[in-house]
C-alpha cells in the first residue's frame, strides 16, 4: 500500500501493533506479520537488534537499505516503508506486506507471457532504481515480491555501495532471472542454445552487460517484448500464474496474539525482542 497521507504514519510504536508469527530473519534481524490497531492493515515489521547490528557491523548496509526505500517510496514496483521508528534496543521498520510471496514461487506455472510480462516489469523497477542512483545488489527471483494484483515489488534493493557494484551487475542479475523463467531451471549453467532466438538475444545483452553497454532504450525494443505496452504496463491484468503452494497464511498466524497482554511476552520469545520507548514516524534508520 502506497503512503498516501499524514495520517498512515501516526503509529510510532510497537504497542500500536499487534504482532504475529516471525516470518523470516537472519543473523541481526527478524520479520514478524503485524496488524496496526489503530486502522486494521497488515505489514511486515523487520527487527532489528542493535547489539547484533554492530557486532555484524552492518549499521551502513541498514542505513542505506532505509534511505533508498524513502527515496523510492510511491515509486510502482517497490516494497514500500511505512515508518521507522526505534528503541535503545531495536530498530524497526513497517513495510507493505506481501502476501503474494516472491516470484519463486510461481516460476514453475510461468509460459511464454508471463516471462515477457514479468521481464518487463522488472525492467522498468531497475530503470526507475538506476534513474535515482540506486543499486539493487540483490536482485534475484527471492527478491521479486508480488502485490494483491500480482505486479512486482521489489525488495532488499539499495544496501550496496556504488562503488560495489554498477547498474550493469542489477541487468546482469536481471539476465539470470529471465533466464530461469524461460528455461525453467536455475542460472549456475547457463546454456542459451534450447531456448528461443528473442529470449537468447535479450540474454546475451543483459549477460555481457558488465562489459558492454546497454542502455534501457535498447533492452526495450528487443523481440522478446514484442507486445509489451510499456505505458500501460502496471494497470494491465497480469497474465495468470499459480503459486505453488499457499502464500496466504497470515490470519491464521495472527490467532497466536490476539490480545495486548500478549505482546511483550510474544517478543520475548524471539532473538529481538524488546518494546520500544517510541520516537517520532520519521526517525533516522541510524544506529544510535
């Protein structure tokens, strides 16, 4: 859900939620399903905890992770950040649920449609990151979320430094994931000869991409996007993929919290877990 106004920040705290199961997480952090109690919406809270955060020594990684989200929030095609806010103990960040899942999920019921369309779509998200001076660095089929109408959202982007990566690593990457739709089976080999002339056309641009330049114009007007109305892309009817199993699992998740009382107890149970003394909606992603 796009930040529409004032009033979808004013929840500053984790009491304003009602938290569900932890839905993923790694050495620092966790992603618990929550409700706001205020107005009803379901997001995806990220945890992290500051002691871990240092001793990882990833306060840059999260710091720039937190910026590029602002930059490209109500941007179509990325996870959107609804608020941070943070404690002596915890970082927290609300995003947008998706209750879709990743588009790993569904590669296995793609056709030659739904590679075109969501090629496409990535396309335009990575233009829209490189026009902002964003790098992605993670891009991959895990990394590709899916809103309620089946368009993309991509996550995890703007934690890599420029001077990591280029703009042409996210095409390469790109490249990988076109890949694995169209032939169906991961990129660790890639072999172009079984799969059609416009698919290999496109792929042996994006695959050189670091060597050879590219440019967005280019990639557009190849034959594997024939059809593609570039303008109207997002408002289309996407075409139809099938997970392949249930993504949606997040009412039933939220019986295990039903009441406020369970909050704290609910978070102690967990790696990270303590309740914040709240600072504003806004409040920098720094680690302090």
């Amino acid at each position: 859900m796009l930040i529409e106004n004032k009033k979808q920040i004013e929840s500053n705290s984790a009491k304003d939620y009602i938290f569900g199961r932890c839905i993923g997480g790694d050495s620092y952090s966790l992603v618990y399903l929550a409700i706001d109690r205020h107005s009803g919406l379901e997001y995806a809270i990220k945890v992290f905890e500051k002691r871990l955060v240092r001793q990882e020594q990833q306060e840059n990684t999260i710091s720039r992770q937190c910026e590029a989200m602002w930059i490209m929030r109500n941007v179509p095609g990325f996870l959107q950040l609804r608020q941070t806010f943070q404690d002596q103990r915890s970082l927290y960040l609300v995003m947008q649920h998706a209750r879709r899942g990743n588009l790993q999920g569904y590669i296995s019921s793609f056709d030659g449609a739904a590679c075109r369309h969501y090629a496409a779509e990535i396309l335009v998200a990575c233009e829209q990151l490189h026009q902002r001076q964003l790098i992605h660095g993670e891009l991959k089929l895990q990394t590709v979320l899916l809103d309620e109408q089946l368009h993309i959202m991509l996550a995890e982007f703007g934690a890599a430094q420029k001077a990591e990566l280029t703009a042409a690593t996210d095409l390469r990457a790109l490249g990988c994931i076109i890949y694995e739709m169209v032939a169906g089976w991961p990129a660790e080999q890639i072999n172009l000869h079984d799969l059609p002339k416009d698919a290999q056309q496109l792929l042996k641009l994006l695959l050189n991409a670091p060597t050879k330049f590219v440019s967005y114009e280019q990639l557009r007007s190849e034959a594997f996007f024939t059809g593609i109305d570039w303008q109207t892309l997002r408002q289309q009817i996407p075409p139809l993929i099938y997970a392949q199993s249930s993504s949606s699992e997040f009412n039933a998740s939220m019986q295990s919290l039903p009441n406020s009382e369970d909050l704290e107890l609910a978070l102690e149970q967990q790696p990270i877990n303590c309740l914040p003394k709240a600072q504003p909606a806004h409040a920098s992603c720094s680690i302090c």
